[in-house]
C-alpha cells in the first residue's frame, strides 16, 4: 500500500490535476453560492456551477496539466464534459452506497465520491482523450 502511495505522490501529472480540481472545485462551490444568492434558484445555480467546472477543467487541463490533444478543440471538449458526466454518475452512485447501503452521512458519500470521480476523471483524460 505504501508502494502505491508513493508512486501516485510521485507523478507529477497527477498532482498537478489534483492541485487543479481543487482550485477548481472551489471555484464551483463559489460560483454555486453566487449564483444562488442572485437568483435563489439551486437548480440553476446547480447547473452553472456545473458548466463553470466543466469549462475551467477543461482549459486547466489542457494549458496546466496534459497540453493540446490530437483531436479538435470541439470534440476534445466534448469528450471532456463526456468524462466530467461520467464523474457525475458516479457520484450519485457512490452518494447512494455510502448512505443507503452503508449508512454513513450524506457528506461522508460526497468525500468519498469526490475522489472516485476525480481518479474516474484524471484516468479518463489521460489514457483516452490526452494519451
């Protein structure tokens, strides 16, 4: 276990998009309270704060993390949101095991899920869209 500890400490793509999706997600929690604020509307803010997240990956991921990729900028993005949805999915998943399953606290599921989705997202990213 250790091992494997340190060869993820050691990959420095990685901790690099680890270091991304944190500024990113606070970012989206920011982005969701202003929008709520402004509008009181969660659905809305929801689904801007989403999109806000999916763009800014997107762009953080290409200039910081992995470079351009060999596809278009349009479908390069396209299968970005197409990963960042898949994270989504699993999310909700793993929300749903973590409470109804194994009865832990909502928010304990949104940790766990959180760090699902990002290793769903990195690996998505860099064995599919940026390989």
């Amino acid at each position: 276990m250790q091992k494997f500890i340190l060869s993820i400490l050691r990959n420095k793509k990685l901790m690099k998009y680890l270091v991304m999706a944190v500024i990113i997600v606070l970012i989206e929690l920011g982005s969701f309270q202003l929008i709520y604020l402004v509008f009181s509307n969660y659905y809305l803010a929801t689904i801007l704060s989403f999109a806000i997240g999916v763009i800014l990956n997107w762009i953080g991921g290409r200039i910081l993390v992995f470079g351009k990729s060999s596809h278009r900028a349009s479908k390069e993005f396209g299968m970005v949101l197409a990963a960042s949805l898949g994270g989504v999915l699993i999310q909700v998943i793993v929300v749903h095991i973590s409470v109804a399953i194994l009865l832990l606290y909502p928010i304990i599921g949104k940790i766990l899920s959180i760090g699902f989705s990002f290793f769903w997202n990195y690996f998505f990213r860099s064995r599919i869209i940026y390989k």
